[in-house]
C-alpha cells in the first residue's frame, strides 16, 4: 500500500507567454497584454523582468497557499522562524 498525497501540488505554468497568459486570472490578462505589447524586444533585461513579474503573478494565483503567505507577509502578520547564529560561539 501506497500513501497519497491529500492535496497535489500546484503544477506552476512554463515561463512562455501563452503559459502565463493561461495562468493569470481574467482580471489580470488586459494588463499583460498591454505590458507585453509594449515591451522592447531588444532590451533583455526588461523582457527577463517582464517574464519574471508576470511569471510570479500566475504562479502566486495558482498556488493558494504562496497566495495567502504573502497576503500576511504584506500586512506584517506572516509568523517567521527565529533566525541563528551562523558563527559557532555567538
């Protein structure tokens, strides 16, 4: 007998513009689109930043838990774990 796992985990979208226009919710895509439209091919460094935004956008509307983690996180409320010391004898 095998364990199953209750709930599976979210399948995040591939890093293409259709994956991630897919992955947006409805009221998201008319701001991609334009973004997207806008956006200068011959400047890599935008077009990276403009896949990744977008990119974490889908994946945080997919994935609910990462969802309401930042939710908290924005309104000061997500319980984070006590840092330590990385130097032995602090």
């Amino acid at each position: 007998m095998t364990a199953q796992p209750v709930e599976s985990a979210p399948r995040y979208p591939r890093k293409t513009l259709r994956a991630i226009r897919e992955a947006l919710p409805a009221d998201q895509v008319v701001a991609f689109e334009a973004a997207r439209d806008g956006l200068d091919l011959d400047d890599l460094t935008k077009v990276a930043a403009f896949r990744d935004k977008w990119w974490a956008r889908a994946v945080t509307a997919q994935d609910h838990q990462l969802d309401s983690d930042s939710d908290a996180g924005m309104a000061g409320d997500l319980a984070l774990a006590e840092p330590w010391a990385l130097a032995s004898g602090q």
